[in-house]
C-alpha cells in the first residue's frame, strides 16, 4: 500500500480510502450490510495497509461509527488509523438536531465521539453547506472543537467552489483551524468537479478524496444489484441516458483490452487524476475489495485515457449543494 500526504498536512493516508457507508442497519437502507458481514471486509482493508476510513453520523443514524469504533476497538488499530466522519444531516426529528450551527457541531462532535468510542477524530468533514446558518458561525464552532482536542483536521464535501474559498478565506483572516480536504463526487460519469473544485484545490494544496468513484456501481456494470433497484440517489445522478451507456461502453472496452475488471478501470482513471490524493472505496462483495486494489497499479496511457474521457459532455451540476 502507498500512502501519500493529505494536502499540505503532515498526515500520511493509504492512496485508498475505505467507505463504511454499506455497514449498518438494513431498515436505513435495504442493501446494507448488517455488522456481522461487513467485518470481513473491514479486517480486509485494515490487513491490505489501509490506513484511512470514512464514516458519517448520518449512515444508518450513528450506528455506522459504532460498528467502525467496535473493529478499531477489536483489531486494537485506534491508533494507526485515520478515522473520518462527518456532520450536517438530520439525526432526528428534532430543528436543531441536524444543520451547522454551533449548538448543532458541538452536539455532534460529542455523539460521534462516542459512538466511535475513540477520543479524537482524525478527519471531521462537513457534509454538505448549510443554507441556514452562517458560515461564519460554523468555522468559529468547528475552530472551537479542534483547539479543544477534539478534532485534528477539517474537510469539506460536496460544496460549490466559491463557498469552500470563501470559508478558507474566512478561516485565514481569524487565525482559525483550515480545513484540509474535499470531498467531491468525482467519476467518468460525473466530472463536473473538474471545472472549479479540483484546481482550486490543487492550487491551496487541499486533499481531495472523492466519492463514489465507480458511480455507485454503474461504471462496474452492477444495474440489476438490490442497490442499484432501490438506490433512490443513483436514479437521480446517473440517469442511465445515451451518454452514460457510451461511457460505459468505453470502459468496458477498454477493460476487455486491458483484461481488467471495468471496476478496476474506472478508479484507475480517478487515481490517474491530477491532485487526488484517495478515492472512496466501498465493498459488499469479495470482489469489490479486489477490484479497487488492482487499480493502484494500472497505469493508463493517454490513448486510453482519451477513449474513456471523449464521450462526455458538460451535464447539470449534482445537487443538493
């Protein structure tokens, strides 16, 4: 395993990030993966030297951190992992149980805590922007729980460009904590990040580590999974139009080619991309987890880079943001 600097932090994270999103409660969503038959995968990732997972309070309401800070716990790897959660969805039914505020951060920070049953989070993320709350509201918070030991990094995700450089800018003018990394959606289907997000953050030397980068299964082929029948915000993305069939096409073409998996293609090509530091990876299968450490050692020419890229065009950006 290869592990790289997040950012121009000190940080070192393996050049895969593994994404605990599919552990937890099937009543959250039907095709999770109860805890008992995500461990193997988890002591997959932690055996093949990845060093880095990403979490969130909202997958499964909390009981994915729970299940994380359960292996850490088990493994006893606490301390050579970089745990990475995130806030901002609702929690609960409750106004202030969700959002960006400084009640809200506060609150959340201790949940996760205790959830992951772990002092301090490596990585704590915002998961969306919050329209209602002011910015500067929340940085001033979320300087507030890094200096008080709580939280070693900050990151984004899934925001415009403008208001990460805005709350960067912010961040920098009141001396606070900065936030480190991205989150962003980045895939063959979907590469609209490459406009403004992604060289603005090769340009303040932010780590980038995007999601979904084999489009939620789409780029692997997976249409007839239990996922992909009931995953609501696949439909939304990636609408199975003329386009996305040729670029699927393309992958799969090349990937016969290469006599490679397309899964294992497709996070090639997001490794390829300037200043990504690690794609989120997930796994429910014995073969994803095979799949996505194939693609840390195939390298892609320019040709192949070309067919993969061309049948793309500029599409509308994924919200909400």
């Amino acid at each position: 395993m290869d592990y790289v600097n997040l950012g121009r932090t000190g940080l070192k994270v393996s050049r895969l990030c593994f994404g605990c999103m599919t552990y937890g409660l099937k009543s959250w969503r039907p095709w999770v993966l109860t805890e008992e038959e995500g461990r193997p995968f988890l002591d997959a990732a932690l055996d093949a030297g990845i060093n880095f997972f990403d979490t969130a309070d909202q997958y499964s309401l909390g009981e994915n951190e729970a299940i994380l800070g359960r292996f850490l716990y088990d493994r006893k790897a606490r301390n050579r992992v970089v745990v990475a959660t995130k806030l901002y969805n609702p929690m609960s039914d409750d106004p202030n149980d969700r959002g960006l505020s400084r009640r809200h951060v506060f609150q959340a920070v201790d949940a996760s805590l205790k959830r992951l049953g772990t002092d301090w989070i490596d990585l704590y993320q915002l998961h969306r922007w919050d329209y209602h709350t002011p910015i500067e509201e929340t940085i001033d918070a979320l300087n507030d729980v890094v200096r008080a030991g709580k939280v070693r990094y900050l990151g984004g995700s899934s925001m415009f460009a403008w208001q990460f450089m805005k709350a960067i800018g912010l961040q920098r003018a009141n001396g606070y904590a900065q936030f480190v990394s991205m989150q962003p959606q980045l895939n063959l289907l979907y590469r609209e990040e490459e406009r403004e997000m992604l060289p603005l953050c090769r340009s303040e030397g932010i780590g980038v580590i995007p999601w979904s980068p084999i489009a939620r299964g789409r780029l692997a082929g997976a249409t007839t999974t239990s996922r992909a029948a009931t995953d609501d915000i696949a439909k939304r993305y990636y609408p199975g139009d003329a386009q996305e069939v040729a670029i699927v096409d393309a992958v799969r073409a090349v990937a016969e080619r290469r006599g490679v998996n397309p899964a294992t293609l497709a996070l090639a090509w997001v490794l390829s991309r300037p200043g990504i530091t690690a794609p989120i990876i997930g796994a429910s299968k014995p073969g994803h987890f095979t799949d996505a450490i194939a693609a840390l050692s195939l390298q892609l020419d320019d040709e192949e880079k070309s067919l993969l890229e061309a049948p793309y065009r500029p599409r509308p950006v994924a919200g909400p943001l």
